[in-house]
C-alpha cells in the first residue's frame, strides 16, 4: 500500500527546504519523493511544510524530583560546579532519584517523552547518571529499556559515567562495571563520561574510555563545558560525540575534525548556566559535523522544547534557521548513528511532523509552540 502526502508547500528533507515535491511512503517507510508522485491512497496536506521528527541526542531525561531551588543560589552568585562541589547538583538530584520507585520513574519519564512527542520529537537518547552505585545505575538502564516499549517514541539508552560517588574510591566504583560488562552490555547503545571539573578527571575518563571502546562499544562524551580538556580523549578514542563544547578551542576543534567526531551543541544549557554559547564558527570552519540537543536534565537545563533549542542555535551561534533544523535532525541523527531518521529521502522511517511555517519564519517570529502535527504513517 502506497500512501503519498500532496499539496505540501515544502519539505524539509533534514539539510534544506524543497518546494513543489510530494513523498511516497510503504509500510511505514518513506520510498519516493519527487514530483507528481503517484499512489494508492493520497493524504492532502494543503499548504502545510512536512518535517522529519526532531532528534534529541543528548538527554538527561529519567530522573526525579527538580533543582528549582538552585536557580536563585545561581543567579546570586553561586557557580554550578561550587553547587557541585558542595555535595548538592546532581547528588541532589541522586538522592530524589534513588528513593523513587520505579513506577514513579517510568512515569515521569514517559510524560516527559509525551511533551517531546507534542512538540514534534520522535527519536530521544536517554542517559543513566542519576544512580550513582552499580545497581542503581542499571536499575536506570532496565527502566530506561522499559521506558522504550511503552513509547511509540524511538529511544536510544546510554550508560553515563555522571560524577564520582562522594565517599568512596573511584576507581572501586568503575571496577564493578568493568567486572560485571557481561551483565548488562545488552541494555546499552551508547557510554558517555561527564569528563570535566568535578566530574571525571582526564586519567578516569581514558580508564572507562578505553575499557569500553575495546570491548566495542561506541562512547560519547560530555566535553569541555566547563573546563577544556575532553574534546581532544574524544578524538584520541574515536567517540562518536562531543557534547556541550562550550570552552572548545581551535586544537580541540582541529581534533574532532579529524576523528570525525559529530559535535552535538545543547544551546540551552549555556544560556541556562549563563557559560556563553560554544564556538559554533570555530567548529563549523575547521568542518566538524554539528548537531543539537537538549541536554534536558533537572540541574542545567530543565527546558525540554525543540524549537527554544534551535531559536537560541540562531541567535546563539549565528546558525541560519535550516541550518538549525538541520542539526535537530539530520545531524543529531548521525550523532546517534541512526541513518534511518531524522531525513525525508527513500529508505528512511516515516516519522514526521507538519505545521504550517518554514524554519525562517518561525525563528523571525519567534515561535516556540507552534501548532505541531504528527505523521504516524
Ligand atoms: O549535561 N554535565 C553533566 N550533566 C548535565 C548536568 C546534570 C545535572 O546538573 O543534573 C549536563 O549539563
Ligand atoms: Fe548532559
């Protein structure tokens, strides 16, 4: 059966918008697109501008409790990582976490998944880090397994090395992932460090780097966001990812570049910590491939909405509008290494959206709820 959506008044194919085309789709997947497409059944979408769904690379999403509190110790004064560093941030959030049940997870985290559905996301990564002991953290990965089968969404589960426990040794805490790999290799996709100040320091992060790529596994990695020296482990180990890259400078960008690293920016949460916008010029010249995300988590950027993200990569960064969708989708896409989303071209599954604007007029007019329609085809 071949359904064919006509009377679009553009595609945005995930790199830039194309007029006059209509798109052929079997069984879910997208087959042609083209002109004057013929079919068996044709959805009229008159006047609307078809979208890939966006694809959030980078999210902090199973977790409980919120950090509301800390947004006036910030704004007086008091930097995250001194929050940090005093035993409150993310081990507040921890603690939240580690009492809740698992119901309770599952649930906050599918109503936050809901809200991204409504306003146009399909595909989200979802990250542990909120655990903080060994069987806590794969209780976060079951459930974020369990958090994939009741969701029409696509989610992509990522073990997160977050900080180091407070009262024990480190490198204790790590050896009971590397002893016990076998037990839980199935439930992840993706390992990514918070490498940086307070977090995992450089030896640390090349010790679960390189347990983890010679086992095969492919990393990513939370680097430079407060201080810079992770974007160049992500080159030297070939992760997939560097995210946030706030304080990246042009050796570290020189290195992604070279390694292929995708860069996948999270504008909110330097315009949450008020850090500043990463060197998106920086990056883009020396050619490094750049996607968004949200980073939603409770501490630096408990936004969830898409279009915020892309509205601050424009005025932010200096993205121009396709640009930004481009990187919500396409990009974030390749950041995952999902080729099959995030793109309107034949093979790709069908997860799409509709509303009636192109990227350029939304962002000139400031639009971040827009009336969002979703394709489930
Ligand atoms: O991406 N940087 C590490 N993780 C989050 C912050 C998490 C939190 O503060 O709870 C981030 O910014
Ligand atoms: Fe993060």
């Amino acid at each position: 059966m071949r359904k064919v959506l006509k009377g679009l008044r553009a595609v945005f194919d995930g790199y830039s918008l194309r007029e006059g085309v209509d798109v052929a789709l079997e069984y879910g997947k997208i087959v042609e697109v083209g002109e004057n497409l013929k079919g068996d059944e044709y959805i009229i979408l008159e006047g609307e501008v078809l979208y890939p769904s966006f694809v959030d690379a980078h999210t902090h999403l199973i977790y409980a409790g919120d950090r509301v509190f800390e947004l006036n110790m910030r704004l007086s004064g008091a930097s995250y990582l001194d929050i940090l560093k005093a035993g409150g941030g993310i081990y507040h959030t921890v603690k939240a976490t580690v009492e809740a049940s698992d119901e309770e997870l599952l649930n906050l985290t599918l109503q936050r998944i809901k809200k991204l559905q409504g306003m146009g996301v399909g595909v989200v990564e979802i990250k542990t880090g909120y655990g903080l002991e060994y069987g806590q953290e794969i209780r976060l990965l079951k459930l974020i397994n369990e958090v994939s089968l009741r969701t029409d969404a696509v989610v992509v589960p990522t073990l997160l090395f977050h900080v180091p426990p407070k009262d024990r040794d480190v490198f204790k805490y790590l050896e009971e992932f590397f002893l016990r790999y076998d037990e839980y290799a199935h439930l992840l996709r993706f390992v990514d460090v918070f490498a940086d100040e307070g977090a995992y320091g450089p030896e640390e992060t090349e010790t679960i780097l390189s347990f983890y790529t010679q086992r095969g596994v492919q990393c990513r990695l939370h680097a430079d966001e407060f201080k810079p020296f992770a974007s160049r482990l992500a080159a030297k180990y070939g992760c997939v990812s560097a995210d946030h890259l706030i304080h990246t400078d042009g050796v570290g960008a020189e290195a992604l570049a070279r390694a292929k690293v995708v860069a996948t920016l999270c504008p909110v949460t330097g315009f949450f910590l008020r850090e500043g916008f990463a060197p998106y010029d920086l990056l883009k010249k020396r050619g490094v491939r750049i996607a968004l995300a949200s980073d939603h988590n409770p501490g630096t950027a408990p936004f969830l909405n898409p279009f915020l993200t892309i509205l601050l990569a424009v005025f932010g960064y200096g993205m121009t509008p396709q640009e930004a969708f481009s990187a919500h989708t396409s990009a974030a896409a390749d950041s995952l290494q999902l080729p099959n989303v995030g793109r309107v071209e034949p093979g790709v599954r069908g997860l799409l959206f509709t509303m009636n604007m192109t990227p350029e007029e939304l962002i000139y007019r400031g639009e971040v709820n827009p009336k969002v329609e979703l394709l489930r085809l």
